[in-house]
C-alpha cells in the first residue's frame, strides 16, 4: 500500500466506523471497517484508482453500500475459496479420484 493510498483509507476510517456502526445496528457484528473497505477495493473500485479519486465519490460509495450487497459478496468470494475437499483425509481423497483408475484396469 502506497503512502498516499493509506493516507485515503486513514481519511475515510470515521466514515468506515459509521458504516460499521450501521451494519452491527443490522445485526452484522462481525463485520469491520477493514471488511468494508476490502469490499470497496474488490466491488465498488474494482478498476478504479481510488488514490485519484475524489474525496466525496469515496465517501459517497461506502455510505451507499446496503447490507443485503455486501453481505452476498462476501458469501461469493467466501465460497470461490472455500476448499471443498479439505474435510476429506489423502485416503478418502484417493478413493473418489482412483474410482476411474480401477475402471481403466478392469477392461
């Protein structure tokens, strides 16, 4: 992170703290301020240089963030991470991949 970049996210934290104030009035109390400004940079700014930005466009974005588009973000990016097979020991692992071994070596 740039020094000025970091100046910008230390500029917003009072606006960041409302919107955090706002999500925990929703009952969302796990949700930060840096939780708030990582959806910012990945959703809202995606391609945008937000050190360039104008002070009121970054405020005007989070203020207009709503729970319901925040919340199914982070469900998005929580399940495109998520490891489907880690519950599963290398034994069981091989036993769902091998299945197609063992049928190449019975013909």
């Amino acid at each position: 992170m740039d020094i000025h970049f970091e100046e910008v996210f230390k500029n917003m934290l009072p606006v960041l703290a409302s919107k955090e104030y706002e999500f925990h009035l929703y009952g969302y109390t796990t949700v930060t301020k840096e939780d708030i400004w990582t959806y910012c940079l990945q959703k809202v700014w995606r391609n945008k240089a937000v050190d360039e930005m104008a002070i009121h466009k970054i405020v005007n974005d989070i203020l207009h963030i709503s729970p319901a588009a925040f919340m199914t973000f982070t469900q998005i990016e929580a399940q495109r991470v998520e490891d489907w097979f880690s519950d599963l020991n290398t034994d069981e692992l091989q036993m769902l991949l091998g299945s197609h071994r063992e049928d190449e070596n019975h013909k």
